[in-house]
C-alpha cells in the first residue's frame, strides 16, 4: 500500500498520519480471535499492569503465533514504512500489542520513542517509526493515544528513565516541557474502528491516559528501522529490542483472507 504525496507531506508536517478502515473486517476478525489466548500466556513476553493481573503488552508476537507473523510482513503496514523511511530495507526493531484493559488499564506517560531507542538500545538516528493498527475501537473514553503534533521537529527531547510509575519502564518528558510543547501545538487524540492504522514518527510527542470504561482497547505496534540504523547497545531482551537485522520480505496482500478461508476450509 503507497501512500499519496499529500498523506506523505501530513505526515512529515503534523508528525503522524491516521489511516481509517485499512484492514476488512473479516482481517480483522482473524486478528482479534488470537488476542485472548496470546494475553492468557504465561511466558516473559507478557507484561501485566503493575497493581493488577490485567494485561499490558504482548512482544514479539511475530515469533509465537502463525497470525501475526502474517502480519509483521503484511505490504498495508510495511510498505508505508518504505516509503516515510526511504529504504526497502527494514527490519522489525519491536512488535508488540499494547492492551487498555477494560477498567484496569493505565497510563504511557509522556514520551518519544527515540529516546528509548536511543538511550537503551544505541540506535544511530530516528530513522525508524511506528506503524499502529487499531485491533479493537479506540475512542475519547477508552485511552486514546494523544499526540502532540509537530513535536517530532524537536528532534530528541531531554528525558528521565521512568522505571516506577508503570510495570514497564520509560524515557519521559517532565510536566513543564510537555506544557510549553501542548502551548505550542495543543493535542490530538486520533480515534477510530478496529481495522484502522496510525503511522507516526520516532521523536513524536505522545502519550495514553488510563481506562475506566468497560471497552478495552489493543493496538499493535511495528517498530520499522532501517537495516543500516540498527541498535549498537544489547542489554534488552531480543524480544524487546530485535538483534535480528533481517530485512522484512512483504507476503502477498491476500494473505490473512488467504490464510482464513483455508482455516474455515479444513474446519468444515
């Protein structure tokens, strides 16, 4: 999937691109079938929230589970990452999918992702970014991601290593700098159906506050980099920050549809 010169200038101005309704519903049907038994595992890639049992993240679900390998290739979520980042050479630094638990699920705090790319993993530059898709709706109660746009011309912003607030630990932006950054731009809390895609750069201003509805809301994240801007620095797990520099082969863009039919196929 390329994306328009227009949706391209968006992003390189405002930071961030929302894509709604990319992926169809019976995509995503096969996606959101798989997040409970992924989120009920017991293994080290499974994060809970801090106080609760609730799911937080799932890592590296690429390599666990035959679906969202799928997805880690899928050309709608690796193409666009080509393109923005210039190369067709990319590989996966993080996979996850981000969980809001409903009623349990608590906050990111205020953040760019380069900072832990950079501080953690010795990444060269901020030549890498998130491609999210929406796995369940996400609107303005349930713990929408809120951008603060245009931040990303900031270049990397001064942060402290958050390592108590949550059960996962992050570079953050103190409070007076994200006031003097909400001044400056305001915030957008881009919202939409499952199936819906957010592409958004490395050095993005972004956050999530907690959720207190019953609705609970999954986003799965790529972390496309450049094979020529891997990490230099291994002290986090593989399955936090990839060592494998592999760059990411496309699978035909049938393959979900392809691969659920043939499921229901050999079930009936």
């Amino acid at each position: 999937m390329k994306l328009t010169d227009t949706q391209i200038k968006e992003f390189e101005t405002e930071g961030y691109l929302f894509l709604p309704n990319v992926f169809s519903a019976e995509e995503m049907a096969l996606l959101t079938a798989e997040i409970p038994g992924l989120f009920a595992q017991n293994r080290p890639e499974v994060i809970h929230e801090k106080d609760s049992n609730a799911p937080r993240s799932a890592f590296y679900v690429q390599t666990w589970n035959d679906v969202f390998a799928m997805v880690a290739r899928h050309p709608r979520l690796v193409e666009p990452g080509m393109q923005m980042l210039g190369s067709d050479k990319l590989y996966m630094h993080q996979f996850k999918i981000n969980a809001k638990s409903a009623f349990d699920g608590a906050v990111w705090q205020w953040h760019q992702d380069y900072a832990t790319w950079f501080n953690d993993d010795d990444m060269p530059s901020p030549r890498a970014m998130n491609i999210a898709l929406f796995l369940a709706e996400a609107n303005e109660f349930n713990g929408p991601l809120m951008f603060i746009p245009r931040s990303h011309r900031l270049g990397r912003l001064e942060a402290g290593h958050d390592v108590t607030t949550t059960s996962y630990p992050l570079w953050t932006i103190d409070n007076d700098t994200i006031k003097r950054l909400v001044e400056e731009g305001g915030i957008v809390a881009p919202k939409g159906s499952a199936g819906s895609m957010l592409l958004f750069h490395g050095n993005l201003v972004h956050a999530s506050g907690s959720n207190l509805t019953p609705w609970s809301r999954w986003v799965l994240y790529l972390s496309l980099n450049r094979c020529d801007n891997a990490i230099r620095r291994f002290k986090r797990p593989t399955w936090i920050a990839n060592r494998d520099f592999t760059p990411i082969e496309m699978l035909p863009d049938d393959c979900l549809i392809t691969y659920a039919r043939n499921r229901q196929g050999a079930a009936a």
